[in-house]
C-alpha cells in the first residue's frame, strides 16, 4: 500500500485545497492529511483561525480523496514519518528549492521518501479571501 501525506491549516477551505488534496490521492493508496491545530496556527502564523480545528478536521475528514485527518501541532516532517510510515509527502511548489523543503528532501532520501510539489492554485488563498471579505462594497 503507498501512504502519501500532506499538511495544512485549510481555513476558509477553497479549491486550491481541494486540488491538492484529489492530486494527492491520485498517486498513492491512503492519504492521510495533517490539519494544523488551532495552537500551533496562533504560535507560528500569529493568527487564528477563522474556524476552529475540530470544524476544520471535520471539513477535510469529509473530502472523498482523505483517508485518515491527524493533528499537525508542528512542522516535524520527519517526524510524522517516524509514526506514519508515508511513501510520499505533498507539498506546494512555492516551497520547492528552498533551503528548508531541500533540506527536508536530503533527509528523506535516506528513507526512500519522495517529496511532490503540487502547483498551487492561482488566484485563491484563504488569506486572499479574508481580505476581500473584509474590503468594503463601495459600488
């Protein structure tokens, strides 16, 4: 069985999310994706979420293309795969090449892990749409 993970905070969960997450399942047996907790968003984002965890678990839990949702209460990659044993593990392209993600590359390639880089949608972000949400009408 090919294990594939990916994380996210998924607020506000739009088709950028989902295009990951069906992308993600094409190429691999069980997905299981991380939803990062409400603490861990506040601790490094300094922010909270527009909706809370459990209702965001709860919304990707509800997605065809997931198997398993756990908590993500950090940026641990090679920890998870420690517990999750994961084949694959997905990730947008805005990180590829980055001394962090090629980092995190060179030490699952010790493990025979490989990392995908989706392209993210253009145009959509939750924070795009928090921010026209709170842009007044002015027609």
């Amino acid at each position: 069985m090919v294990i594939g993970y990916t994380t996210g905070v998924f607020d506000l969960f739009h088709i950028g999310h989902l295009n990951i997450l069906k992308q993600a399942k094409s190429m691999c047996d069980k997905l299981i994706v991380g939803v990062t907790t409400d603490e861990y968003v506040k601790k490094y984002k300094n922010i909270t979420p527009s909706i809370s965890y459990a209702d965001r678990a709860e919304i990707v839990r509800s997605i065809k293309f997931v198997d398993s949702v756990i908590p993500q209460h950090d940026h641990n990659k090679f920890e998870a795969w420690e517990k999750l044993k994961f084949d694959f593990i997905f990730v947008g392209d805005d990180w590829y090449n980055t001394q962090k993600w090629n980092e995190i590359e060179s030490e699952f390639k010790k493990v025979d892990v490989k990392v995908i880089y989706f392209p993210r949608t253009p145009i959509v972000s939750s924070t795009k749409i928090k921010n026209d949400l709170g842009q007044k009408n002015t027609k």
